[in-house]
C-alpha cells in the first residue's frame, strides 16, 4: 500500500480506504462516517470513520491514549450505539437487530475479567442458557479448551482463579454464544507474559479453525504485529494510516510515527 502525506487531502482519502487481504473475503463490518462529539464541550472523538472490515480477518487498532480506540469498539456492537446508517454487520445497519441478538453475534472481552458467581461451567452456560439452550459438560470441556483450559476448571469458582484464567474463562463464555464477531479491548494488559500468549494463540486458532472476525484494542504494537492481518492507526477520533503489520515503520502521519517511536 502506498503512504498517504498528513494533507487535508491525504486524510479525506484515508478515512475511505478499503484494505484488500484477500479479493475472495466480503466485508464482515462495514462503518460509514462514524462520528462521535460530546456535549456540551463540543469535543470530537471520532471523525467520519469509515472501514471494511472482511470476514475472517483479524484486525488492529492502534493509537495514543484518547485517540477514540474504545469508542469506536463500542459503537460495533452499541455498547456506545452510534447514528443509524454508521455501522453495518453483513450489509445490515445494526440498528435493525436486537441489541442482546446483537451482542451474542458480536462477542466482546474487556480489559478486567468479571466473572458471576458459582463455578467456570455456570459462567460458560450462562449465556447459551438465556435462550433456552443449555450446554453439555462436554461442550463445556470443548470451550475451555478453546481458551487453553483443561476440563478441570468448569467445576472451580471464581475466587479461585488468576486474573489470566479468569480472562481465558471470559473469552470461553463469550465463545459460548458462537459469535461472529469478536471485540477485544486490550485483553491481556493485566495478564503476565504465559496467560497473554495463551490469549493470543486463542485468536490465532480461532481465525484458523472458526474463520473468525476479530477486531482488537491494543496498546502493545508487537502484540499487533504478531496477530492482526491489518492494522488501523488512529490518532485524534481519525484513521490516519492503514498499513500491514510488516510495514508499520512505513507509517507517514506525524502523530502516528511519535507513538510507534514511543512505543
């Protein structure tokens, strides 16, 4: 891809761009001049947004602190719900689905596990069970393993676990809905180095094996460079790069290089 200058025309072309992996994949996630400004300051936090996301892939987005990361996350399955006609999933406007039928078909993992109470295996049935449908201890053991789990954990609590099993036993009970679509917002900043490769592996076997469309916040670039297929810089509510992750030195955004110098 070639790189784009900081110019006002540099940008409006940026915030339109459509990153081809692979000419077979259709888009999964399509945004349409997502904006965000809060009231009554006036501060912009995202600006005419617009991205593909295709199906199957893995992307990134990276930024400084305040650079509308999390927000934009949000707004894809309305935890922050965005104008109508910004956010489409398979061609459809978000707002046409169920927010709950939403949220199962895009699955979202925060930055600090927060598990219910009882055992790992109430936590993973939980969501399967809210529409009638309830989970097997074989299908249970299937979800653990998914997130690097061995069957031993579905009968603890808790309390019992790590903060990195616990993150594992919430990514498992959000597989458990059989999303779509996985939102991650910075999964493994609180997680030591083994728990975030097992997060990490997770991602990578879950492309390969369920096709599955993850998007991820993270402050780490090399944990980007190591998972996503794209990666989205963003910088003041505005996508201002958009680059492969072996040529992320190649970035040409001021702000954009700062950060990946920094980081």
């Amino acid at each position: 891809m070639d790189n784009h200058n900081s110019t006002s025309d540099g940008d409006d072309e940026l915030q339109h761009l459509v990153v081809k992996i692979v000419d077979e994949q259709r888009p999964k996630l399509r945004v349409s001049e997502l904006s965000r400004v809060l009231e009554p300051s006036g501060l912009s936090i995202l600006s005419e947004v617009s991205v593909e996301i295709l199906e199957g892939s893995v992307v990134g987005i990276i930024g400084p602190s305040g650079s509308g990361k999390s927000t934009f996350l949000r707004a894809l399955n309305r935890m922050w719900d965005p104008p109508k006609h910004t956010v489409f999933l398979d061609n459809q406007d978000i707002h046409d689905l169920d927010v709950l039928s939403l949220r199962r078909k895009i699955g979202m993992l925060f930055q600090v596990p927060a598990l219910f109470p009882g055992t790992v295996a109430d936590n993973i049935r939980y969501g399967p069970k809210l529409t009638g449908k309830k989970l097997s201890d074989d299908e249970v053991t299937k979800l653990l393993a998914l997130a690097d789990l061995d069957s031993s954990f579905a009968s603890k609590n808790g309390n019992e676990l790590s903060v990195g099993q616990a993150q594992r036993v919430a990514l498992a009970r959000t597989l458990a809905n059989d999303p779509e679509v996985l939102l991650l917002d910075e999964p493994t900043s609180a997680l030591d180095p083994i728990s975030t490769q097992a997060i990490e592996d997770t991602i990578l076997k879950l492309k390969k094996t369920h096709k599955l469309t993850t998007v991820i916040v993270s402050h780490s670039v090399r944990q980007i460079q190591r998972i996503v297929d794209i990666i989205y810089l963003l910088v003041e509510g505005k996508i201002v790069e958009v680059l492969r992750p072996d040529r992320l030195s190649e970035a040409s955004h001021p702000m954009a290089r700062k950060f990946l110098e920094l980081s």
